[in-house]
C-alpha cells in the first residue's frame, strides 16, 4: 500500500489510479468527506482514471491512514497539511482538485496555506481548478442538517447493531426517493456495509474540526487564476443547498453546475449528498473533464 510517513509519525495511505497518464493529462486529487475511506470514490475514480491520473487517499486516522498518536485533535489545517504532504512525496507541479463535503473545506483550507498567518506556507504546485461538491464555506449552525449520530449501546456490538448504527448515515447521505429505488439496491448495500466498521471516534474528531472552521476573510486572498465549479444537489440533507450559494457568494467567479442535456451538464438539481453516485456515472465524468478543459475565467 503507498503511503507517507508524515515528521509527527502519521501515515497517509494513497493511491493513484490511471498512472499511465502522468505527463500526459493534468492529475485531478479526489478528497473526501466526513467518515469517507478512498474506496468510496471507486465508480467516478475509475472512470476518470482512464483519461487522467486521479489521487485518493485516506484522511489521518481512516481506513489505512494511521494517527500521530489516538488522542490528538484534528483540524482542517492538520488534514489540509496532510494532503499537502503527499503531494509533495508524489512530486507534482499542476493538480486540479475535487473536495466533497468535508473535502471541500480541506481544498480551501489547502488553498489558504500560503497566507496562514503563523505558518504561511507556499505550494509547490499550481492548482488550476477546484470543484467544491455538497460543501460549505463556513462552519454549519442549522441544527437540522449535519451528520447525526446515533448513541452506541454500551455492550459489545453484533453484526446487526452495527448496520443499525450505520443505517442512519446511509439515509441522511441519499434522499428517500433513490434509497427506495430498487435500482440502487446493490449501491446502497455496499454503502451500508462499507459503513459498518468505519472508526466512530475518528468521525466524531472530524465533525468537531469542521465546527470549528473559520475562513473569514480568507476567500478574497484566492487567485483568480483558479477555476471553481460548486455542486450541490437540492436534496442534500447532510448540507443544505444554502452551503453551495454561500461558496458561489464568496468565490464570485465560481460557478455552478449547468443543468441541461448536453455533455457537461446534469439533468436536474434532484440528488443527495453524495453526489456522484446519481444518475449514470458517464454523465460526472463530462461534467468534470469539461470543467477541467475551461482555460478562461467566468465573467464577474
């Protein structure tokens, strides 16, 4: 498994599908959200990967990824850093970016490294496009969205209990419509069980790292040489659609999503929080290699 020994002894485990493509195609870094593992990007990553190298990875403390040590804090700064590292390990000088809820503020987090005011910290590569999907800007105060998570009994837990725990991520994740559709049965079984066994106390240091985000002042520092693409589904429960209008506010040259039939557009706005397992997967490919393929800024 690659990773990288991170100098306060955290390993990232990564991997970069579509290698051949190297010197080729500009690499594009899949970041996940909240609890996410790298296997979850598996049906966009392997579709991208056949036209551009595509990185995921494991956030500190998930999956194959290790922490420093079991009680350290988590920040969005620490796991911006993290990803940092690994793309300075792997030596790339151009990248374009894909951040997914969490994921998203670690893109931003990532991107405000050079005017940190303590650590300012150049990147030694050029971000050329970023695409913030079901993310936000600031951290979440409705208390009817966010991820909610359900006691654990205080008893060794059976194979049930743990699809019972899981089963209401699942449901907050999708919207009631596609979980109930017989035609994502094996994609919502997969996430059910892939969910199972993912560190609880690990999710829990994450959600607390995204209360505490504070980007104010932050996204007027941004180049404007980097292309932002928001996508936000209307049905996100996790996120509310507010949380995209409020990155295309504060990014004015960001634009969302097009809705339409042609290739690069979606069909409609109808989808949940995790975004790329909608509709057919051929349709976020287009949407992310025309994106990718815009060299001229949006008009203000």
């Amino acid at each position: 498994m690659p990773h990288v020994i991170l100098t306060d002894g955290a390993q990232i485990s990564f991997n970069v599908l579509g290698s051949e493509h190297l010197g080729r195609a500009s690499p594009i870094v899949l970041i996940g959200g909240v609890s996410s593992l790298r296997g979850d990007w598996e049906r966009l990553a392997t579709s991208l990967a056949r036209v551009r190298p595509v990185l995921v990875y494991d956030h500190r403390g998930m999956g194959d990824s290790k922490l420093a040590n079991r009680n350290e804090m988590l920040t969005l700064e620490l796991l911006a850093r993290d990803l940092l590292h690994v793309l300075e390990y792997l030596r790339w000088t151009e990248v374009a970016i894909c951040g997914f809820s969490m994921g998203g503020a670690v893109a931003q987090e990532l991107l405000f490294l050079p005017h940190h005011t303590e650590r300012p910290t150049p990147l030694p590569f050029r971000v050329t496009h970023v695409l913030l999907t079901g993310s936000l800007c600031s951290a979440l105060r409705d208390t009817r969205y966010g991820v909610h998570l359900p006691p654990v009994p205080d008893r060794p837990l059976s194979e049930q209990d743990k699809l019972d725990l899981a089963r209401p991520a699942l449901e907050s994740m999708f919207d009631p419509k596609w979980i109930a559709d017989p035609r994502n049965a094996s994609q919502r079984d997969r996430w059910l069980r892939s969910h199972v066994n993912r560190a609880y106390i690990l999710i829990v240091k994450q959600l607390k790292a995204m209360n505490r985000m504070d980007f104010t002042g932050m996204h007027a520092k941004l180049s404007r040489n980097i292309q932002f693409l928001v996508i936000h589904g209307e049905l996100d429960a996790i996120l509310p659609p507010y949380c995209g209008q409020e990155i295309l506010q504060r990014i004015p040259w960001a634009r969302p999503v097009e809705v339409g039939t042609h290739p690069g557009a979606i069909e409609n706005l109808e989808f949940g929080h995790v975004w790329y397992e909608y509709f057919d997967v051929r349709v976020w490919h287009d949407v992310v290699e025309k994106f990718l393929a815009t060299t001229h800024l949006a008009r203000l």
